[in-house]
C-alpha cells in the first residue's frame, strides 16, 4: 500500500501511539485521516486533512456512526486500548470483562462496521496494534494479555476472512512504547513514532505482520520453544 492519497481512520488517535499514527500518515501524504477518541476536544490537530470524530469502542452507536461518517475509507488502525493492571485470580472481574470488551469486542466492532465500506472501496488495509503480551502473561497484566492475546487471534482470522474483498490485515507487535499507558513502567521504552513509521513501512511491503522492536523478537523466538526455560528467563528480566 502507498500512503500517498490514502484515506485513513485511527482509533485512539488523542494520544500516544494513535497520535503518532495520525502525525506519519499526514507526513507521508495521506489524503484524510479520520482522528477518532471518545472525547473530541482531545483530538487537536493543526491540520485541515484530520477530521476528528467520537469513536468509543465500548459504544457501538458511536461505531457505527463513526464509520458511517467515514465511507471513503481505505485504510483503518485499531489502535485504541486500555490497561487495567488486573490479574486474572484475584482481580476485579469488571476490570478483566472490559480489558477483553476493549480490545476484542471493541476491535472486532470497528473492524466490522469497516470491512464492508473498505470492500467498496478496493479493499484497502486494516492495522491491528497488538502487544508481546499476546504471546505470554506476567503478573499484573493476565487481564491485559488474555484480551491481547484474543486481539492477535482476532487478527488473524479476519486476514483470512477479509482476504476474499483484497483488505490486508496487519498484525503490529511491540513491548513497551513511552506512552501514558506505560508511565509506570520502568523499562526501556521505544518512542510510539517508530510504532507508525514500522507498521506504514510494512504496509508498503505488504507484511501481514510487524515486529516493532528486538524485545518483541525474542518473546516470539522464545516461546517457540520451552515454555518453562522461557519463564524462568523471563522472571530474571521483570
């Protein structure tokens, strides 16, 4: 896919990865970009291309009328998402029933409200902002990883189902990113621009798949193979 010309929606585009997305699209000459959060003022670009709307992904009327809005679309980011710290066993249930309504449920909204307009419009691309999370768990993000982990199975099955209409479905996989979202984290952090630029590149190649930084790369070699080596790795690096 060349960015040039594209007309694009990115959920949670107020802040952090999202923002960034919006930011690298305009840079790369896309036509529109549909900036969407569940908050309008939140969305202040200085730039006549960006047209912001309210898009809550637990509010499917706000979905629909989002998309609605949108019907020259041929590009969409999944990108908005939230992090609760709830653990599976003892966390707050409602806490771990909206991290899986965020991201699964909410994802597949979008993607499903989106797909028959991309259809119309010669298939287009849709980008799925994933985690390593969604290929192992730690303490004080089951909920978390559970629902990425759906996400990145999500992911894949609508590759395949979407592949008929000529929609490419990307897959984007990262650690920790120096976001709102991961300000207590204490580890190293890669900037969110990299996040878009990476994933946009890859468009360009047609991957179905983007491993954003060496953290993600090793959490996908390592659970390929034993699962106790990798924990126990695992444990001497949090």
């Amino acid at each position: 896919m060349n960015i040039t010309d594209q007309i694009a929606l990115v959920t949670g585009a107020n802040r952090g990865i999202g923002r960034q997305f919006v930011l690298e699209l305009l840079e790369r000459g896309a036509q529109k970009v549909y900036a969407t959060g569940r908050r309008l003022e939140s969305l202040d670009f200085d730039d006549a291309r960006v047209v912001p709307l309210r898009l809550d992904l637990l509010d499917h009327d706000s979905v629909v009328a989002a998309l609605q809005a949108a019907p020259d679309l041929t590009l969409l980011v999944n990108n908005a998402g939230i992090a609760t710290g709830a653990d599976l066993v003892i966390g707050d249930l409602a806490e771990i029933r909206r991290e899986l309504d965020t991201h699964f449920w909410g994802t597949l909204d979008v993607i499903r409200a989106a797909a028959p307009t991309l259809a119309a419009n010669g298939g287009g691309a849709i980008v799925n902002i994933l985690s390593a999370l969604s290929w192992f768990a730690t303490r004080g993000a089951g909920g978390y990883a559970a629902a990425k982990a759906a996400e990145w199975n999500l992911t894949n099955a609508v590759r395949l189902e979407l592949a008929g209409q000529g929609t490419l479905v990307q897959g984007v996989l990262l650690g920790a990113a120096d976001t709102d979202i991961m300000a207590d984290y204490a580890g190293p952090k890669i900037d969110p621009r990299t996040v878009a630029r990476r994933s946009l590149d890859g468009l360009a190649e047609g991957a179905i798949e983007v491993i954003v930084d060496d953290w993600t790369a090793m959490v996908k070699a390592a659970v390929a193979g034993d699962r106790a080596e990798f924990y126990t790795k695992l444990g001497g690096l949090l």
